[in-house]
C-alpha cells in the first residue's frame, strides 16, 4: 500500500513539472531570432557618455551594446541578448535598462567627434580588452569617476536631468511603430464568449509589455559572471 502511494505522489509529481514546461516551449516556439551579424574580426567599442559602463560597437550598422557582461540587439521591436556578439542570440522579455540612458543622436556625435557641444575625443576599445576589463571597469567605476567619457569641458548630467531624458526617450521608444506592433503581437488574444453575444461598446486595449519566464543560457559565458542574470529563451 506504501509502495502505490510513493508511486502515486511521484507520477503526479511528475506531471506537474512536464506540463508547464511542454506550455513553456509551446509560448516560446514562434519567437524570432534576428538575422546574424557578419563580422570579419571582433568589434571595437567606444563608452558612451552619461551612461553607466554602456559600450556601442560604432561601426556595425545594427545597434549593438555591450553592457553587464551581454551583448544587446534590438531588431524589430524586440530585444535580444548574448555572451557572444556573433551568435547565441536569446530573445529578452523587456526592454533593458540601460538603453534610455543611451543619447538616440549618438551616431552623428561619433561621427562628427562633438558630443553635445563639445570636442569628443573617444577612445576605441578592442574586443579583447573589453573582455578582460569590463568587469574591473564596473567594479572600480572607472567611467565614474573619469567623468568626461572623453568628452573636453564636459560636465556629467545631474541625477534629475538624466532621470528626466529616460522619462523622454521611454516614451518616443514606446512610439515606435515596430515597438507597438511587438507589444500587440504579445498580447494575449482575449477569449470569445460561447453562445449568444451581447453588442458592447468597443473598449480600449490598454498595450503593456508583460513578463514571461526566460530561460537562462547553457553556454561558457565570458571574463567574469555578469550580475543580474534574468533568464531567457536561447537560440
């Protein structure tokens, strides 16, 4: 009799752990991966200023950051992550939090060497040296306490200013017509009701991102453990 109970409680433990996990991979199977990044050697990055420890790799043509230990993409609306620039994409339910900090009119600073201003003498980062400092970099807030990013006469923004542009740019991103449309396609499809309808008046559909589970990674990440670590859905 204690055998068919042991047996018992453990099929049915069993079946609780499979089937969210068979919903789980039935959610995630329609995600998109974005095209690769063609790369003939590792990218160099540059610190972007205002930012906590964010790096940009100027010369790709997709945005691409470095920031945390992950490489970040946003295709499509939809963001994405990886330990490596070149493949491993997994898709990230949110938007990360760096990005606001970001200035949209970075490319134009880069290429015209003037941030805001003000003469913008970056400094180029290689790939292997990125890797092997990053983590010191953030430990020691080396950008901090630098305070210029390389950018002559500058003065940081204060907390308030900063919080301020986030606020602006949240809402310009929440604008974007390929952001909308992820946001809709990620909501869920409301259920009819069966039988005999009523006519009601149409109500307004309220566009929110919402959380999902994520699945971590398998692979070796790199210099150093990132902090954070929210899962994802991996390539």
């Amino acid at each position: 009799m204690k055998r068919l109970l042991l047996g018992t409680m453990l099929l049915a433990f069993v079946i609780a752990i499979s089937v969210p996990t068979m919903a789980q991979v039935a959610i995630n199977v329609n995600i998109p991966l974005p095209p690769p990044l063609v790369f003939n050697a590792p990218p160099d990055v540059i610190a972007m200023p205002d930012t906590n420890d964010v790096y940009v790799a100027p010369d790709v043509n997709a945005d691409l950051f470095f920031w945390n230990g992950w490489w970040w993409r946003l295709w499509e609306g939809q963001w994405y992550r990886s330990y490596y620039y070149d493949r491993g994409w997994g898709y990230y339910n949110n938007v990360p939090s760096f990005y606001f900090d970001v200035d949209p009119g970075w490319r134009g600073y880069y290429r015209d060497h003037n941030w805001n201003g003000h003469r913008w003498n970056y400094e180029r980062i290689a790939h292997q040296q990125l890797q092997q400092n990053w983590k010191s970099w953030h430990n020691d807030r080396h950008w901090e306490r630098q305070g210029s990013w390389g950018v002559q006469g500058y003065q940081p923004r204060p907390p308030q200013q900063r919080q301020a542009l986030r606020l602006q740019r949240q809402q310009q991103y929440q604008q974007r017509p390929e952001v909308q449309q992820h946001q809709q396609q990620r909501q869920p499809q409301a259920q009819k009701p069966q039988g005999r309808q009523q006519k009601q008046q149409p109500q307004q559909r309220v566009q929110q991102p919402q959380r999902q589970p994520q699945v971590q990674p398998q692979h070796a990440q790199p210099q150093g453990k990132p902090e954070g670590g929210e899962r994802e859905h991996q390539k």
